[in-house]
C-alpha cells in the first residue's frame, strides 16, 4: 500500500508541477465576433456626438487630431503648414472597458490626411490622458481583459487586426500580437 500511495504522490506531483498548455484564443474568431462593439468605421451613421470647442482638452494630448485657430486639425498647423482644417468636427463617444477602466472617451476623426485609412483614433481617460492612439479604420472591443480592462482590436488598412492589451504599469493599451499579419 504505502508503494502505491508513494507511486500516486510522485506522479501527481509531477502532473501538477508540470507546465499547463493554454486555451489557444482564436483572436481572428473573436475580433470578427466583436462587430457589434466596434467604432470607428460606422459606414455612414454618427457615434456619439460631434466635438466642439469645450471639447479641446480632450485632444490636448492626442498626436493625430488637434485643435487650433477654432477648428480640428489632423496635426498641428503651427508645426504642419499642409494641416488643413477637418471637414467634419471628430466624433467622442464615451466607452466603458471593464470595471477598472469604466469611462474612456474614443475620440474619432476622418480625413484623407490619415492616408488610405482615413480614419484615426484616440483613447483617452477621464484626465484627457492618452491611452492609446492610432490611424486606424476601426476598432473593435473585445470580451478578453487583462487587470479589469477589456482588450481591444484595431483593424489595419489591409485585412488583419492588431489585438491590443492594457497594460497597467503604463496605464496605457500596447500591441499584444496580431492576426491575419505578416508581423
């Protein structure tokens, strides 16, 4: 008796001091489930409301959508002279993303000026801090978190997907891998 408890004993403890395989997560599956949570390419409807004037703190921070002289820009006209005006003021919705991180404002421009994307997004927080940003057409929530902070999806100009995790030292989202990329 005592060798077959002896026996048991060692090969559960090597079962469980033994590396565990992962759940693979489909990312691809997940982004393209993730179509009802998604900003930035609407296709002809408006996501929350129109930015106006007050609304400038909240683009203090960003790089890809400014505001000066009175209007939005797609980058600072002091610094870039072919900055042109937006035609349409950038959207802001306000997202939440999980319980640690409840009230993020997406804030989304359109413009040529963004190249073949024409779209760029910014994540800010409640203290106009930005904690993510990028030209992307949309991007999509998705039901992964890490830390209370949901992972989210940008799309690229060409088929494929950035998967975006929160990154809590930072206090920002960083690019965790990517799906349907070459890199």
């Amino acid at each position: 008796m005592k060798k077959v408890f002896a026996g048991l004993s060692v090969a559960v403890g090597l079962a469980v001091g033994l590396p565990q395989q992962a759940h693979a997560v489909n990312w691809q599956k997940l982004a393209d489930a993730a179509a009802s949570h998604s900003y930035g390419n609407e296709q002809g409807t408006q996501p929350g409301r129109a930015a106006t004037s007050a609304d400038a703190p909240f683009f203090a921070q960003t790089q890809g959508i400014k505001f000066a002289k009175g209007s939005f820009y797609p980058a600072d006209p002091a610094t870039d002279p072919d900055a042109q005006a937006l035609e349409k003021a950038p959207r802001i919705v306000d997202v939440s993303f999980g319980p640690s991180q409840p009230h993020v404002t997406v804030l989304i421009a359109y413009s040529n000026y963004y190249g073949p994307v024409g779209t760029h997004i910014a994540l800010t927080d409640a203290q106009h801090k930005v904690l993510w940003e990028s030209e992307a057409p949309e991007i999509r929530i998705l039901p992964t978190e890490n830390a209370g902070v949901h992972d989210f999806a940008s799309a690229l100009s060409y088929p494929g997907w950035v998967i975006n995790r929160w990154q809590p030292a930072s206090h920002t989202w960083s690019k965790f891998t990517s799906v349907g990329t070459p890199f």
